[in-house]
C-alpha cells in the first residue's frame, strides 16, 4: 500500500501538517531540558558574587528564561528565571535558587522585574559570618536560618533568624526598608535580652534590656530618638551632691540591615546630651542649693527656680521664660532680710526696683522704664558670693548695685 499523503489532502495543508508535527517534537525535547536540577531543594540569592571558570546556561522559556550557574564539579550553583526589561537588559523574574557543592540549598525566594518580594529563606553555617561569633549569636548553635518578606526590593515585615535547634534568636520588624514596630533579641534560655520600639528607622517607644536570669535592667521610653533620663551625683561621704534629668543625645542608626550579609546598622550618638526638666543641687551639709526647672539646656518654666544660703536660708527666687529672666524676682539676706526685688522682661530688668539693707533700711529705689541701656554695666560680679557654687551671677546698674544672672548649673 502506498505510503503518500491521502489523495484528498491539498499539498497546502499537508505541509502544515508535517509543521505542526516537527514542532511537537521540538517542544517535546525543551521540556526535558527544563527539569529542575536533582538536588534537594535550598535557595541563595542571584548574582551577588559571580564564581570563575562556572558555566552559564540560559534555555528559552515563553519570555522567561532559565539560567543556571554551575560549580566546577558541574553541580547547580544558582538557578533563577528571567526576562529582559524594555531595553532588553536581562534582569531576575521569578524563581531564584542556590545550592552548595554538596547540593544542599543554601537560600531561595522570589524576584520582580529584578527585586526581592515575597518570602526569602536563607541558610548560614556557624563559621560562615563573624557577626556569628558575637552576642547574642555565639551562645546559640549552628547552622543558622534566616527568614524576611520582602517588596519592591526592600524588606517589609518580619526578618526572624533560629539557630540550628529552631531556636529564635531575634525578630526584627522593618517598613519600606527600615525597621518600623518591635525588634527583639533572645537569649539561648529563651528569655527576652532586648526589646525596641521603632517608627520610621528611628528609636520611638519602650526599650528595655534584662539579664539572662530575667531582671530588667533598662526600661525607656524614646521619642524620634530620644530619651530622658536621672543623673544623680553624690559627695565622698555619699550624700547627694545634684540630681537631674537629661534629654539624651538623639539615638539614630548608621547604615542599614543587610539581610543578605545578615549585618545590622549601628546605633550612633547625633548632637549633645541636654538638662531637661526638674533640677537640684546640694550643699555638703545635706542643704539643698538649687532648685529649677531646664528645657534644652536652658533654665525656663513658669515655676520658681530658688536659691538657699548653707544655713537654709532663701536667698534667690525668680522664673524664667525661654531661657531668660523673667518676672518677679526677689533676694534676700542672709539674716532673712529682703535684699532686693524687682521684675525682669526678657532678660532686662522693667519697672521700680528696690534695695535693702540687712537691717531693713531702704538702700535705694530705681525705675529702669526712665533708664537708657547704656548706662548699664554687665562685667562686674555679684557681691552676694556666699549663696554657693551655683548663685546667681551679676548685672550691675548705677551705683554700681546688681542683679542677677543665673549660671548654668554644672552637670
């Protein structure tokens, strides 16, 4: 029997016909040449280190594209799908695989027109990072898996890192790339060893520290970075010699997390330490000295601030407003005598004043509404000394009768 095409079949479509069957096969021989590499499934991100002398081999897939860089022993480095951008630039798209030379995955995830997103797991053996080596790490076991979301290329979410006994050693929770929520650190009995709050990469919220043993050592609140603490200072005899509250320095990181070479950014100081808020010194008697209110660094608050001599007896009262006198502010001898009283605007001494002596007698009346500024002198020194280290300087006017000026109250 002849084995020509059917008589009725037109010589147009029979050619058709032996088209469609030699691409069948043609498919047919692509799809074995796309089976995933025999090796047990772990993941590694792509193209961050290129290894010489591998091979590359890139077989076409619709629009993606699998390559596959090899080690020299010929086993499967990197497998990773993609496709090439609007200006034909290859980029990452899809699936993303590695593996060591013994096959054993290393890390895997998933990739967008060349960004990490989604789910990404990595795996780290105990000597392959020195960040290993260091707290709280050193007190875990190896091998170390590593596990973070990602979007658009940044981290979003958790990044969670277990030792090799599934232990969590620390949570860090990220926003847009940086750490935005709690991030937490473990000890290796399971305690908590720290726990900060962030919002938008800066320290806002608790931060609180313990003990292997559970004691809470450091319980803060931050602000956009800062934080206030309580300074106190004693004498030899340990008796208190000041007690304060600081606005620390702003707290803000250096660099950024780096999942991928699991590195953290470090913590910096950014501008100064500031007095802020309530504020005392004593004298080594045990009598208190000072006592005001600062804000940044600068005495203020429409609460006194007060002076006592040694003996306990008031010596200065005034206020402030923006760092500068202001108000009604009255001296006293150390007899208990009134010494002086006045009211200050802004820093300039307003209105009637006027002066005493210790034995009550007046020593002399002014009014600086009807006095020129000029007629002041402002580089003599109060003659009331005896107040104590943290008196009131002076501003004298004419006749050479002063008005104080407070001194920052040494830290």
């Amino acid at each position: 029997m002849s084995s020509r095409w059917p008589t009725y079949l037109s010589p147009t479509l029979v050619a058709m016909l032996a088209l469609a069957v030699c691409h069948a096969a043609v498919l047919h021989a692509e799809d074995d040449l796309l089976q995933p590499a025999s090796q047990d499934e772990a993941l590694v991100p792509q193209g961050e280190s290129e290894a010489a002398g591998t091979e590359n081999e890139a077989v076409l897939k619709g629009k993606v594209e699998i390559i596959r860089e090899r080690y020299p022993n010929r086993a499967v480095k990197v497998e990773r799908e993609v496709v090439r951008d609007a200006n034909d630039n290859y980029v990452n798209h899809g699936i993303w695989r590695m593996w060591d030379e013994n096959g054993n995955m290393v890390s895997k995830g998933q990739y967008e027109m060349g960004k990490r997103t989604g789910a990404w797991n990595t795996w780290h053996a105990a000597r392959s990072n020195k960040i290993f080596q260091q707290q709280p790490f050193k007190e875990f076991v190896g091998p170390f898996s590593s596990h973070a979301n990602f979007q658009g290329g940044l981290l979003e979410g958790t990044w969670t890192i277990f030792d090799g006994k599934k232990r969590k050693i620390l949570e860090f929770s990220y926003a847009n790339g940086v750490r935005h929520g709690t991030c937490t650190k473990a000890y290796s009995n399971g305690r908590k060893l720290e726990e900060i709050e962030y919002k938008n990469g800066e320290m806002h919220g608790i931060y609180r520290q313990w003990t292997p043993d559970g004691r809470l050592v450091k319980d803060q609140v931050y602000d956009k970075g800062r934080t206030i603490i309580r300074k106190v200072t004693h004498y030899r005899d340990a008796k208190k010699k000041s007690e304060g509250e600081y606005l620390l320095a702003k707290q803000v990181l250096e660099g950024k997390d780096d999942w991928w070479a699991v590195s953290f950014a470090s913590t910096i100081k950014e501008g100064e330490d500031e007095k802020h808020g309530e504020w005392r010194t004593w004298y080594p008697n045990g009598q208190m000295q000072v006592h005001g209110f600062y804000e940044h660094d600068r005495p203020s608050g429409e609460l006194s601030w007060s002076w006592w001599y040694p003996n306990g007896q008031k010596a200065v009262e005034g206020a402030y407003d923006q760092g500068q006198q202001h108000g009604s502010w009255t001296w006293w001898h150390q007899n208990g005598q009134k010494k002086l009283a006045g009211k200050y605007a802004m820093g300039e001494p307003s209105g009637k004043w006027i002066w005493w002596k210790n034995d009550g007698m007046v020593l002399q009346k002014m009014d600086f509404s009807a006095i020129s500024r000029d007629l002041v002198d402002e580089d003599l020194h109060d003659s009331t000394a005896d107040v104590g280290g943290s008196e009131p300087s002076v501003l004298s006017v004419p006749l050479n009768t002063k008005l104080p000026d407070l001194h920052s109250i040494k830290k």
